[in-house]
C-alpha cells in the first residue's frame, strides 16, 4: 500500500469550509440573495427597518442552513417554485371571480376553502390553494407514520425509502401550504395581510413541519428510520387537532390581526419558539421508544409504560374536551366513552410493547443512540426556546409595558424552562444517562403542551388577546 | 496550641461543607423545580383580584390560609423572594467553585499525561514508527489542519503532541451562568422589592379607602425619585392632562407623580372594514416644567414613547365622559309629556317619576357595537355594527339600583327594526331585553302613542264603548250585557297595562271555577283584550293620518304584534320611563401605562450573555488529542493517539476514528521510506 506524495499533501492541508463549497451552493446562495433583493424592491415600502433586517437575515440564515445540511437546498428550492406557481395562479383565479361579481374577500376564501363556486384549474384547486396544500401536507404526515412502523416492522428498505419521501414532501407542502396563505391574507386586503404565525391553526402547522424537519436532520446523521413511526406520531397528533379544529371550528380562516400582533417581533418570536417545542416533542417521542424498548428487553409486559400512555391519552382527552364541549367534565362525565377511549390507548401501548417484542430487541435502534438523539435535541430545543423566551421578553417591554409580568403564558415559558434547564444539569453535570432522563422528557412534553395550548385553553391571560 | 489548629481545621471543614452544600447540584435543582412548581400556582389561582372572589371561592378558612402563605400574589411575596435569592447564591457558588477550574482548562493542553492513563481511554492506538521527527511534523501539522491549537513538550522518556479546540466551551459555562445573574439583578431591580421595603419602613402606606387622587394623604403619595422602578396606569380623558399614575398593589393604589404631565389630546381606534380594531392610538402632550419643554407624540401599540427613563405605553381605553342627550318617554302618562335629559359618562341626573325621585348614574357609552353576523347573515357580513349604546343605572329612592343598555339606532330583530333596552339588576346577570318596534319613520313615537293611548282611560273608554256598539250592532237583547263588556274590556286593558299577560291569568287562576271553564275563560278574556287593543291601536293610525276604511298593511298587522309582545314585557322593566338616546359628543379617554424599568438594559444584557453562554456550552465541544512519542518495552519508537470530547461522545468518537484512519495512512507511508 503506497500513498503519493500528493495524497499526503491534501490529507495535510487545511480544510477550508468555503473551499468545499460547490458551484450548486454558490447558485443557492445567490438565487436567494437576488429572491431577498427583489423581494425588498418590491415590498420595502410596507416594511420598517426591522422587518428589512429580518428579511436579509432570514436569506442569510438559510444559506447558511442550505450549505450546512445540503438536503434542505432542494427543500427550499420546491417550496419557492411550488409557491411562486401558487401565486402566479391566483391572479387569473381571482379575476374569474371578480368578474362573477364576487368581492375580493370572499373570492380569496371561496379560494382558499375550495369553495363548490370555483371552477378554476384542477392544478391550483386541488394542489396549490393554501388548505389544499395543508391538506396534502396532513395526509403525507399520517401515511408517513404508518410506512415508517411498517419499515420498523419489517425493516423493509423500499418502505423506509418511501416513509422518508413522503415526510419530504410533507414538509414541502406544509411550508407551501404556509407560504401561500400568507399571499392569501394579503390578497383579502393589505391590511388584513400577515405572517401566518399568529394564531392556533397556523402555529399547528408550523409545529409539524418544524418537527419534522428536526426528524430529518437526525434521520440522515444517523442514517437509521427506526425512530420515525415513534417522533411521527406526535406529528400526526398535531394534525389530527389541525384537521378538527379546521373542520369544526373553521379555524383555517385568515382574520386580521388584533393590534397588539402587529409587530416585527412575530416573526422572529414564534418561528424560534417552535424550534424549541418542536425539539423538546421529538425527544420526548424518543423518550418513549426509549423506554417502550427498554420494557420490551426486559421480557416482562410493563404496567408503567402503559400507565404512561394512558395519562397522555386522558390529558389529550382533556384537552379536546375544554376546547370541543366547553369543560373537562362534559366529556368525562361520558364515562362510556372515557373508559372506550382509554382502552383505545391501553391496547395501544399494550400492542406497541407486544409489537415490539415480535420485532425483537436486535432489530430496534440502539439505546445509546436514542440517548444521545434525545439529548441533541433537548440542547438544540433549549437554545432556541432560550432565545424565544427572551424575544417575547423584549417584544413584552414594547407592548405591554415590561418585559416580564408573570402573564400565565411567560410564567409557563419559565416553567419549561426551568424543567429543561434542570434536564440538561443531570445530564451534563451529575452525568446521569437513560431511563430517569427518558422518562423525564416524556414528563417534559406534557409540561411542553399545557404553555404551547393548555395555557391559551385553560387559563386567561394576556396572550389570549381578549383585550387590545 | 493544639485546640486553637483543630478550631481552625473545623472551621475551614464548616465553611466548606456549607460550599459544598450551597454549590451542590441537588440544591440547584431542588431550587428550580420548587420555583417552577409555585410559579405554576401563580397561573392557575389568578392573581390579585379582589380578596371577596377569593373568599366566594375558597371560604373564609381556606382564604386566611391562603392569604397568610402570600398566594395572591405569589411573585411579589417574601418567600419567592427568598426562593430567588437561594437561586442566585447556589448559582453564584458554582461560579465562584467552577470558574477557575473552567479558565484552567481552556488553557491547559495536558502536556503532563501519562502514557498508561491515555491508553485506558477509548479508541486510542499505537504505531510502532521509524522517522519520529517527520512522524512529529505530520501530526502536528494533521491535528492543526483539523483546527487544534498544538502544544509540544518534551519528558525524559516521552515526548507529547497535544490539540486542543472548542475552548470556549468552557467559557460559555461562565457566561451562561453570570447571565442568569445578570438577568436577574436587572429582573429585582424591577420589581416591586422596594415598595415593600418602604411600606415595612412605614414609609409608605397603600390606600384603599380614597376616592379621589386629590384627596390622598401624603403617605400614600409618592414623588418620583421615591421607587427604582415601577409601572402604574392612568386613564386620561381627551383633552385632559395628569402628572401621576396610579400604581395598584393588592386592594389599593399608591399615587406615582411623574416629573412631567401628560396631555391627552386625541385618541382614535381604528378598524377593519369589517369592523374589529385595527389600531389604538393616542396623540399625547408631554409637558415638562424642569425641562422647559413641550412636545406632541403619538403612541399606540407596539410603539411607546420614550423620554427620560420613564416609557409611556397604550394599554387600554374608556369614555372619558361623553355628553349624552335623551330624551325620556314616560310609560304611564296618557298626555305623553317627554323630558330631555342631558348628562356626561360617569355623571349623574335626578328624576321626578311616579314611583318618586329616581337618579340616572351614566355608566359608559360605546359609540360601535361590532359583532360577528350570525350563520347565513343575508348580505353576507361577518360582523354587524349595531351603532352607538349607552349603559345607565336608575336608582331609587331606597339605593336600589338597575342596570339598563340602550342603542340608539333601530337595528333588526324578528325581521323588523326595534329599538333595543336591555336591563338587568345587578351586573352578575345577564341583560333581559326589551324590543320596541320602530315606525315608519325609524321613531318610537307610534309605539310611545300606542301606550300612552292605553293610559288614557278616557279615550280608551271612549273607543271601548263605540267598538262594543260596533260589534253588537245587530245582537238582540245586547243591552243587557253591553255594559258587562265594557266594564272588562277596561278591566283587562287596565291590568295588562300593569302586569302583562301574568296579571290577567293571575286574575283567573282567582276565580273558583274548575279547570275547563278557567280555559274557557282565558281565550273569552284574550279575545277581549285583543278587539280592544286591536281597536285602540287603529285610534292611533288613524291620528297618524292612515286611512283606516281600507284594511291595514302587512307590515302595520306586523308593528301591531310586536307592540304587544313590547308591551306585556313593560310591567318588569322595572323604571316607568324609557330614555331614548338622541344625541352625544363622544369624548374617549386612553388608558396608559407608565413605567420606570431602570433594570430593563441589565436584564438584556444578562440575556445576551446566558444565550452565548447556553451556545457555548450546549453546542461547542471542548476536544483534546494527545501524540505520544516514546520508546515501548522492546526499544521500538512508538507513537500512541489518544482524544476526548467533553459533548456529544458519539460525534468526536466518530471524528476521531477518521483521524486514525488517516494516520494510519500517514504513518505507513512514513514507516516505508
């Protein structure tokens, strides 16, 4: 085995980041940095100098995402072609209507709800609309989470192909789905106009994309798909409150915006905010598988796990119930239909652990590496949830008169965390590993949702914008 | 001697003992968890409402429990206080045990290494070497080219290469820790600490007796360079000007003066087009004396002013007391003789009723009532503006007081336009509401007629008397009962015009019949009144000018329905008059917040530092790499690698096994020259 000289030299010369760069990331750049540009030329008169600020950030900061993890170039690619084809869409869309005598308003929602009055493109109707595409993006997201249990089932390597295309496309169309809603709301007038970051339904799907694409990162560091069925699911959860609250709430109109959203500070605030829930939903999910294979191992059928999935089940339940009948108890007192739903989640924790076993514990991912994933996203979650706090701080001192009033939703803020500061202590610190911390960021998930909805469901405050 | 070293030892033993025990981890968390479980509890008992909800809601027991543990206002409370403090001494003694150990490592390279200890580490390997100067170069040069700073030493039997990066991992711990600090020092500076501190000096007193700012005694008063920080409210009314705020802390308020007034010389909402609120905006006047200055500004949400360490922020809004014009329909006066009343929000009139002196108290007017449209609104709205209302309550005499809400324009219900009232008697409930139907002209007059037509017994007698000749005409023997029908007929008006329909089955159910005949008696009885009212109701088209030869319209037979559904109601409005509101001059007044925040610049800077820190800490891994040159038991020159990284294990194992592969590329090239 010989080595020449030369191959001696480039295994000894610095290796520069930016000479690794390809001419396709030069091209990703510079077509982002033309797209901000004439972005800015058109729209600079409706934004202030923090918004500007924001805007060539943001090119900036995904340039830099897209030469990091270069999946994402493409990514973004699709969602700004499939977007700008959306948008270019609408034009002769809305004119139709107009011309049928519609006002702008309601064309834009017969738009946009796929209303039976629109006969425009089938491309645009059934692919491209904002709900339309959010739809896709629902229906990939749940398809995905059963062909990604199916490749864990049977480690089938065209199924984990396809599990991880669908989660792709997914997220695609999530991103669509959000982009050309924004359009939309400036459709139905200027002023009404907003980042669709602002309520529920749009921070839902932001939640699911975001989560996503954390899933995904891990999914090619890792190279394994054995952890997607479990962080799936709480995608899948998302969007099945997505689809009811759209569906019986009609929450997927665009309303304008109270005054006191109406910040630059939205935009960076809420984005960050779900990078942190988003990453601490993830581990809590790979908390679960954690523990669900640890169980399995230990051949003995485990009534804590199930215990677990129950008490998920029952805060779910309560959660639906505030929302969808007004009070706990109206659904509680139902006891048939209590005791039918916690059997549904006992027979699914009792199938997940029998499931598991049939799988066999060789053929389930490592435990080291489900710790080690747990933690990465934890410490991600904790940066950017870290970074939201502190923004909604700031944004707090400009709107309601200083930056911390121990407003339920802050004090919540604080309470996550705290927990995961705590977390992170054990962990870095007193060196503790495994099963305490899996059962822990299961534990932290819960704390996670009652800031993200149980705040704004069971407990008044500021955040719920019933004033100003 | 001897006892004087052993005091000695035993006090540097205490001392760190107590180290030991205030930097342990245990207590850290102990600490954060306890913090987040009584913040927790701040949430969901809502804080600093009046102490009556609490004792409705928990009893008195419970209340005293409560209040004595400070759980109404959990955050300012001395315990929480305390809490904070453990918080920043633990985390201050981690610094202070950490902090040297953490500058230590950034610059120690671990020259000093054994041989035996680096190959316990994990996946370190050994070559055995000929050139060992070249073999040096190369790892040294390889460990640079992957960003390692490189220190060399030399022992006597050995000879250490070693790398280090990621140093300022260590650095983040320092500074995500001096951050929380920071963060909070600038969080206490701003908080109510010092209110407390004065109030238990006796300094200060919190009122809650006085009505009027004017009136506060001087302890309860405060000049501005009295508190660090604070943040109080003001409503201003247009036109009006304040030079306080009023701070409220548990049932009573402390007066803030500031040291310049604040003129308030506009506020506007404005909306949507389809009718919520867009923005609120108020144009302040900032007066100040000291300064010799005086300047406009317009702040609204989102956009405060600032000006000399005091920020100034729109909160909310009110009436800042309107001018009201009404015009007052009596119910129970045949002649009809209306009064105009004018007043201002927050002001108050005395009337002369038949039920006795009776005091208007004007509560709030609301110039829009937007709403969202109901499910398949006919043009297809999403909110309907209902126009101007103005909440008043009636007192009598007694100090028994009802709250009414009048609107001022007709808006539709059941089809038709009615002028909407709603009462209720205490603001628990909800409003019951009157509907009178509007007329032709969009004016209650047609109704008012109607009812005044019905006071007048007179008239009524009069119209009784020709509609009963009507109808009998050509019965034989009417005479007879003839007068028996008029006398009910007025019976029946007489009672429904002070009971309603209630007072009529009241008048039944009286009667020492059986069941049957009651029914039987009851339609007779409606059937009555119904010709009567019917008759009196076309005495009043009639003096409207409508020719009544020809059958009434639909849409009058419609007015004619709706009165009477107004009218059976009338007996539990509880006042015997209706105030139609007929004009206003709309004053608003702002709601603003005033705050003094001096911690607010120390708080962002302990956040900057902790995120850098938190970066630092979380995302930077301190790695070292160690090259040992030496001699192995048989005289071979050896070269053994080993490395460490204090995160993500997994990651630098990974790294570090493609850095042996590549010296074991560089290496044998080495090894065959």
């Amino acid at each position: 085995m010989s080595v020449t000289k030369d191959a001696i030299h480039d295994e000894l010369q610095r290796e520069s980041f930016i000479k690794s760069l390809s001419i396709v990331d030069w091209l990703f750049a510079a077509i982002l940095i033309v797209g901000a540009g004439y972005a800015y030329q058109l729209y600079n008169y409706l934004m202030d100098g923090y918004e500007v600020a924001i805007l060539f950030g943001t090119a900036i900061s995904l340039i830099a995402l897209g030469w990091w993890w270069k999946a994402t170039r493409i990514l973004m690619v699709a969602i700004a072609a499939l977007s700008l084809l959306s948008i270019l869409l609408y034009g002769p869309a809305i004119q139709a209507l107009l011309t049928q005598g519609m006002d702008s308003r309601d064309a834009i929602a017969a738009l946009a709800n796929l209303d039976d009055k629109v006969n425009s493109k089938f491309l645009f109707k059934y692919f491209l609309s904002s709900t339309s595409a959010i739809m896709w993006m629902s229906a990939l997201f749940i398809m995905a989470t059963i062909v990604y249990f199916f490749n864990l089932a049977t480690r089938n390597v065209y199924a984990g192909k396809v599990a991880t295309a669908m989660t792709w496309s997914a997220t695609t169309m999530g991103f669509v789905g959000l982009m050309v809603r924004w359009r939309e709301s400036y459709l139905i007038s200027p002023e009404v106009g907003h980042i669709p970051v602002s309520n529920l339904y749009e921070v839902f799907i932001l939640f699911a994309v975001i989560t996503a694409l954390i899933y995904l990162h891990y999914e090619g560091r890792y190279k394994t798909k054995a952890m997607g069925g479990f962080v799936l699911m709480v995608i899948s959860a998302a969007i099945g409150f997505l689809l009811w609250y759209h569906f019986n709430k009609g929450a997927h109109e665009i309303a304008p915006l109270v005054p006191a959203l109406k910040s630059y500070w939205m935009k960076i605030h809420v984005p960050a905010n779900f990078i942190g829930y988003g990453a601490f939903a993830l581990a809590a999910m790979l908390g679960m598988f954690y523990l669900f294979i640890e169980h399995a191992k230990n051949a003995k059928l485990s009534n804590q796990i199930i215990a677990v999935i129950l008490i998920f089940g029952i805060t779910i339940l309560s959660f639906f119930g505030k929302v969808g009948a007004g009070s706990v108890e109206v659904v509680m007192s139902n006891i048939g239909l209590t005791i039918l739903i916690c059997a549904g989640f006992w027979v699914l924790g009792f199938g997940i652990v029998r499931g598991m076993r049939a799988i066999g514990p060789d053929n389930l991912p490592k435990l080291d590496m489900l710790d080690d994933v747990m933690h990465k996203s934890i410490a991600l979650g904790f940066g950017f949830f870290t970074i939201a706090t502190i923004l909604g701080a700031a944004w707090a001192a400009e709107a309601w008169g200083g930056y911390w009033s121990w407003d339920p939703k802050e004090t919540w803020a604080l309470i996550v965390w705290l927990n995961y500061a705590a977390w992170l202590h054990m962990r870095l610190m007193k060196g503790l590993r495994g099963t305490p911390l899996a059962w822990w960021s299961v534990v932290g998930l819960l704390i996670t949702t009652f800031a993200f909805i149980g705040v704004n469901i069971f407990l008044s405050g500021l955040h719920a914008y019933g004033e100003l | 001697m001897e006892n004087n070293t052993t005091t000695a030892k035993a006090t540097v033993s205490r001392r760190s003992v107590l180290l030991d025990f205030l930097g342990s981890m245990n207590l850290a968390i102990t600490i954060l968890v306890i913090i987040a479980i009584a913040s927790a509890i701040g949430t969901v008992l809502k804080q600093n409402e009046p102490y009556n909800n609490y004792i409705i809601k928990f009893g008195p027991f419970w209340h005293e429990f409560f209040l004595s543990l400070n759980l109404y206002d959990i955050y300012s409370s001395g315990w929480f206080l305390v809490l904070l403090v453990f918080l920043v001494i633990s985390t201050l003694t981690c610094i202070y045990r950490n902090t040297p150990h953490m500058l230590r490592e950034m610059r120690n390279f671990r020259l000093n290494s054994k041989i035996k200890s680096l190959k316990t580490i994990e996946g370190s390997k050994s070559w055995a070497i000929s050139d060992v100067d070249a073999t040096e170069k190369t790892v040294a040069r390889l460990f640079e080219v992957q960003g390692y700073q490189v220190r060399r030493k030399q022992h006597d039997d050995r000879t250490i290469i070693a790398g280090m990066r990621g140093r300022y991992n260590r650095l983040g711990y320092i500074f995500a820790h001096v951050g929380i600090i920071v963060l909070l020092v600038g969080g206490v500076m701003d908080s109510t600490v010092d209110i407390g501190l004065r109030e238990s000096l006796g300094l200060s007193k919190i009122d809650n007796t006085t009505e009027f700012v004017k009136d506060m005694p001087e302890i309860s008063q405060l000049q501005p360079n009295d508190l660090i920080s604070f943040r109080g409210n003001i409503s201003i009314a247009e036109g009006q000007t304040a030079n306080f705020t009023l701070l409220r802390i548990r049932e009573g308020t402390l007066v803030q003066y500031l040291p310049f007034a604040i003129e308030l010389k506009d506020f506007r909402v404005e909306h949507y087009s389809s009718g919520q609120p867009k923005s609120f905006e108020s144009d302040l006047v900032i007066i100040d004396k000291d300064k010799d200055a005086k300047f406009e500004h317009t702040i609204s949400v989102n956009y405060p002013l600032q000006y000399r360490g005091y920020t100034i922020y729109q909160a909310s809004f009110g009436d800042g007391g309107s001018k009201l014009k009404f015009k007052v329909w009596p119910f129970y006066d045949f002649k009809l003789r209306t009064l105009d009343v004018s007043g201002v929000v927050r002001g108050e009139r005395v009337l002369d009723t038949i039920n006795g002196e009776q005091t208007m108290e004007f509560i709030d007017f609301k110039k829009y009532n937007v709403r969202p449209a109901e499910e398949g609104d006919p043009e297809g709205k999403k909110f309907v503006n209902d126009g101007s209302s103005v909440v008043f309550k009636v007192r009598n005499s007694s100090g028994v007081a009802r709250e009414y809400t009048n609107y001022m324009s007709p808006v539709i219900f059941k089809g038709r336009y009615v002028f909407i009232t709603g009462m209720r008697n205490s603001p628990s409930e909800a409003y019951r509401y009157l509907h009178i139907p509007a007329d032709e002209k969009f004016t209650v007059e047609r109704f008012m007629k109607f009812h005044a037509l019905i006071n007048n017994s007179e008239r009524a007698h009069q119209i009784a008397v020709q509609t009963v000749d009507q109808v009998l005409k050509d019965a034989p023997d009417s005479d007879k009962y003839r007068q028996n029908i008029i006398t009910t007929m007025m019976e029946l008006l007489d009672k429904f015009n002070y009971g309603g329909y209630a007072a009529i089955d009241n008048h039944i159910s009286n009667q020492q019949v059986d069941a049957a005949q009651k029914a039987k008696m009851r339609e007779a009885y409606l059937k009555v009144l119904n010709t009567i009212m019917q008759a009196l109701y076309m005495d009043v088209l009639q003096a409207e000018g409508v020719d009544i030869s020809k059958p009434i319209t639909e849409d009058q037979q419609g007015f004619y329905l709706a009165a009477l559904d107004t009218l059976r109601q009338i007996p539990l409005y509880g006042t015997p008059f209706y105030a139609q509101l007929t004009d206003f001059t709309h004053v608003e007044s702002s709601g603003l917040s005033v705050a003094k925040l001096p911690g607010t610049n120390v708080f962002y800077l302990g956040s900057v530092m902790s995120i850098i820190g938190i970066f630092l800490l979380l995302y930077l891994s301190q790695q070292r790499l160690w090259a040992v040159f030496y001699k192995n038991d048989e005289g071979q020159d050896t070269l053994l690698v080993a490395g460490s990284g204090n995160r993500n294990v997994e990651d630098f194992k990974r790294h570090f096994q493609q850095l042996v592969d590549k010296l074991s590329r560089l290496v044998g090239e080495n090894k065959n020259t």
